[in-house]
C-alpha cells in the first residue's frame, strides 16, 4: 500500500527452538525475512502479514504480535521507489519443512548475530568488534564520551556486566561505526551474516523483544513439543537468552510458578537416566495466549 509518498511493508520474525538452536525463517536463501507489501485487499496488518508468510513459506502462523515500526527517513527508504515504513511482527512456531515459493528456510539465528551467543563463554567476534567499535568513538571529539558510554553499555565493557536484552543497542551501534555490511562496509569486513535491507535490525529487535519476554510470560511454550524434559525446556530457553541457567534454580523457579506438571511418562531419549516427561499446564496456557 502507498501512503503519500511511503510503501507499507509488513516483515514477519518467525522464531523456533530445534535441538538447542534458536531458528529463524528466512526466503531469498536466507538473505532476507518472509514480508510483502500491506495492500487494500487486507482486511488487517496481522492478517495480510499472515497471507504473505503463507504464500512465501508455506508454514503455519500461532502466536504472533507486533514488534515495533520503523520509518527511518536515512534507512534503506527507495528499496521500493519510495519512502518505507516497515511494521513488523514476532512470531513462535514450530520448526516444520517450507514448501512456500520463496525459497524459504530456517537459519540459526546467531549466524546473523553470532556476538550473542554466550553460552560457551565470551564470543571470540567481541575482540574484533570491541576493537572496532572503540576506534570508532575516539574519531570524533565531539562526541567521543557519548559514543564511549553507549558502547560500555551495551557491550559490556570494563567493569559493566553483559546484558542480554540490548540486542538492537548492539546493532545499531554496529550499524553507526560502519562495521555492518548494511551500513556499507566491506563484505569481508562484515561482522556476522548481512540480510537485505533492514531484515537484520528487524531480527534484532525481534530477538530483544522474545528475550525479555520470557522473563515474564510463559510464551516459550509456543517453541515446545507437547511433552519435553526439564533438561531439554532449560536448553531451549538459554538458546533463546544466549547464557546458560543454573540447573537447580532453573527448576525450582519452574516449580514455584507451577508452569509445568508430570505426564506420568518417562523417555530414555537423553542418552543418560530415563528422565520425566511434562507438559505445561493448561491454566498458564491460557494465561499467555491472553497477554
């Protein structure tokens, strides 16, 4: 649809947790995230971002909200001939094959964004990157100890602790320094897996929103089989956060907010000791389909 001079695109962020690996779906052989054009023939955003997301991949839509509208003036605005606003939108499946017609598939999220990921310690990238960024800040002395701030905190720098949720912090400051592909650096200065346009930013705030999502709603029961493990429940929620949980408080903060009740079913399937099946309980179901 045009508005005034401005195209609305609808970008759909579809997260699913596979063996351990937090996914995303993308087309163009992974270049890009499943979104088309909001045209008249919409009856609403989340309803024609659902028929482009079927037409393009051919999986199935549950659990979707809004993740936020940019329209950045300086961004990536005559990718369609015209000023873009991009609305975009988080969803939780569960991985299935893609017979859609655009080339779909899952990737692993933190190919894209692979600083991320610290659940076998400190990524290696942050070396260069810290390096990078901090050649950056000192370029300018105008604005040498705003930008020196910025990249403490989100990095977590000296003595600031690592804080997960500043994903998009992150690459928009990556994005500044010019040490994104999308911001026009070199490909082989690039740091993680470049998408088009601004599909990787999208996947960013996407990642942000889940992360400090499940820290207070149940959602991550949309990414799990109907039975699971507490082992293989934990496993899933550090793909999702990108740090490990200590086993025993993992679970008992698991028991406390009585998410999840025995299946009365054992499963060898962890190559160790049989171990529990669970499913989560209905009445938290229903609670999270409601907020």
């Amino acid at each position: 649809m045009t508005i005034g001079f401005a195209h609305a695109e609808l970008i759909a962020v579809l997260v699913a947790v596979t063996g351990g690996d937090p996914r995303v779906m993308t087309i163009r052989s992974g270049d890009a995230l499943p979104s088309g054009p909001f045209e008249m023939g919409h009856r609403t955003l989340q309803s024609g971002l659902r028929e482009w997301v079927q037409e393009q991949t051919g999986h199935p839509v549950g659990y979707l909200e809004q993740l936020y509208t940019f329209a950045d003036r300086d961004r990536n605005n005559e990718i369609l001939g015209g000023r873009t606003i991009s609305i975009s939108y988080l969803g939780l499946v569960r991985e299935q094959a893609t017979p859609g017609a655009g080339r779909p598939g899952w990737h692993g999220w933190y190919s894209y964004l692979p600083w991320e990921d610290w659940r076998a310690g400190r990524p290696a990238i942050l070396d260069d990157i810290t390096r990078r960024i901090l050649a950056w800040a000192g370029l300018s002395a105008a604005y040498r100890k705003e930008r020196l701030s910025r990249a403490i905190l989100a990095f977590g720098l000296g003595d600031a602790p690592w804080n997960e949720d500043l994903v998009l912090q992150r690459y928009e400051l990556l994005y500044e320094a010019g040490v994104v592909a999308e911001a026009g650096c070199r490909v082989d200065s690039n740091c993680g897996r470049a998408m088009f346009a601004d599909h990787r930013r999208i996947l960013a705030t996407g990642v942000a929103r889940l992360r400090a999502k499940i820290k207070y709603r149940p959602v991550f029961f949309e990414l799990m089989p109907e039975c699971f493990t507490l082992l293989q429940l934990q496993r899933s929620v550090e793909a999702l956060a990108g740090l490990t949980l200590h086993k025993q408080n993992f679970r008992r903060l698991i028991e406390q907010q009585e998410l999840v009740e025995e299946t009365g079913e054992m499963t060898s399937e962890t190559g160790g000791r049989p171990a529990k099946l669970f499913r989560y309980r209905s009445e938290s179901i229903e609670y999270a389909s409601r907020v």
